[in-house]
C-alpha cells in the first residue's frame, strides 16, 4: 500500500484541465438553478439506488431500507479508489465530484421524510413503498430534524464537489513535480 501512495497521480493536460473546468463550472451552474431537487444525473443514481435496496435487503429491514443511499454513495467511492490505485487522476476527479453530487439528491430526499410528499420509486414493486428517510429517521428518533439533517447534507455536497474541483485545479498548476499528492 505505500508504494502506491508513494507514485505520484497522473498530471492533467492544459486543454484538458480547462475542458473539464468548464464542465464542472456548467454543472454546478445547472445545479445550482435547479429548483426540482433532482437533476439529470439523479436518474443513474437512482438506478443505483434501488439496486442498493435489493442488495442489502438480505441483511434486514432497517440496512435494505438504508442500503439505497449506502449503495449510491458507495459505488462512486468505489470507482475513484479503484481510479486511484490506477493513478488516474481525472477519474478520482470525476466519481468524487459525483459521490458528493449524491448528497444533493440524498438532501432532498431527507428534508421530504415529514412531508413524503416525493413520488417514489420502488425496484420489487408492490402496494406498500417505504419511504427510505422517514423510515431512518423515526427509527433514530430524528424525524423531526430532517430538514435540519438535510441541509447540512446539501452543504457538504456542496463544499465536496467546490472542494474537489478546486483541488484538482491546484494539482495541475501547482502539484505538478511534487511528488505524490494526495487525492481528495
């Protein structure tokens, strides 16, 4: 393991640096004027989502239920650290910025957990769909701060994918020669 950490990542060419900033910038932009709470992206997640439910579901109740956001949050950390291992900095890059996307979609479906008023989406059908964030939080007895639990979601998610475009800029222009850098 430390001499993994001992490569340096891969350095990101100029063109593609500006490409990809400009792909973020444009991202954050559309995320930021969406007022619906899901954007276009959110339609893999779900995918996703539900495969987690199917997923952890062996493992009970209350794990199939969380295993949704579990599985969501989970694959795009898994796809950047197997990026990682690869050195491939432009990937780490990208799953990190979407594992903190996630927490936008997380959000909003946690600050609906009182109201339920979401239409939801079920992968084993049947009459009676669980709603994942009210189900959560009345069995943690927080059901009552999920707004509150939901906001500061939303602001990591925000801070992680600033934070990590930000890095990556400073990698290219300032990591560069320096040995190995550390990933977000």
């Amino acid at each position: 393991m430390l001499g993994l950490l001992e490569r340096p990542l891969k350095p990101i060419s100029r063109p593609a640096l500006i490409g990809w900033v400009i792909f973020y910038v444009l991202f954050l932009v559309y995320a930021a004027r969406d007022t619906s709470g899901f954007l276009f992206i959110d339609n893999a997640n779900l995918v996703v989502h539900e495969g987690g439910h199917l997923l952890f579901g062996y493992f009970g109740e209350w794990i199939g239920v969380a295993g949704g956001t579990i599985l969501q949050w989970l694959v795009p950390l898994l796809l950047a650290a197997t990026f990682f291992q690869q050195r491939e900095t432009q990937g780490v890059v990208f799953c990190m910025f979407f594992f903190f996307e996630n927490w936008l979609d997380t959000a909003t479906y946690m600050a609906d957990a009182r109201s339920m008023s979401l239409p939801l989406v079920s992968a084993g059908g049947g009459d009676e769909i669980i709603h994942d964030w009210n189900y959560l939080f009345t069995s943690m007895n927080c059901l009552g701060s999920d707004t509150a639990i939901a906001h500061a979601v939303r602001v990591g998610g925000w801070i992680g994918m600033i934070g990590v475009v930000a890095w990556m800029v400073w990698f290219s222009v300032k990591g560069k020669g320096e040995g190995a850098v550390s990933p977000p």
